[in-house]
C-alpha cells in the first residue's frame, strides 16, 4: 500500500513538473491578448465571444475551451492562419496568407487562445 501511494505521489509531481515546463510566460499571453483583440490585428472579437471581451461577435463560435478543442497547436495554428484551408466557406479571413498576421503573431495569440 505504501508502495501504491509513494508511486501516486512520484506521478504527481512529475506531472507538475512537465506542466510548469510547459507553462506559457505571462507576457507572451499578455501579448497574444492584445494581438487578439486588437481591432486592426486579430481581431477575433468582431466574430467571436471571448469572457472578457468587450463588444464581442457571434457569427463565430465561442473561444472558450480552446485546448481542449484544439489539443493539436498545429490544427489551431493552421486555423488561425487560414480556416479555408478546412472549410472553404469559413468566413475567418485567411490572416497569414492575407499577411495580417505574422507567423510569430500567431504563436502569441494561440499562447493566449490556450489559456481561455
């Protein structure tokens, strides 16, 4: 039994461990919000609610959940950076093909993304 418990705890703290690996800094998510939200950028609030955004859309779906919906970054990087590439009738401008978006802008806003 002790055995059982000293091997749960030893998992949890590897867990902890990777996950604070993974943790994305403050300011890269501060920085990807501000992209997100910025009308002249991102812009994702034009079309989507966001919990905190101010005069949000709804022509697209919430952005809530986002890392579980998005699991893979590569799906939600090409997402982000051209939704026709899966549905041809999505009406997300295509930001990285448009060049509204740099690719380094992208990977902030989905840091930011993955925290909602």
């Amino acid at each position: 039994m002790a055995y059982k418990r000293q091997h749960a705890v030893f998992l949890a703290f590897l867990y902890l461990l990777a996950y604070s690996a993974l943790a994305i800094p403050d300011d890269q998510v501060a920085l990807g919000k501000a992209l997100a939200t910025d009308r002249s950028k991102g812009n994702c609030l034009a079309c989507h609610m966001i919990e905190d955004g101010v005069q949000p859309g709804n022509i697209g779906p919430p952005l809530l959940a986002m890392k579980l919906r998005f699991p893979d970054r590569d799906t939600l990087r090409n997402q982000v950076c051209d939704a026709t590439l899966r549905n041809s009738n999505s009406r997300m401008p295509p930001f990285c093909r448009h060049r509204i978006l740099s690719a380094e802008e992208v990977e902030l806003i989905i840091d930011y993304l993955y925290t909602l």
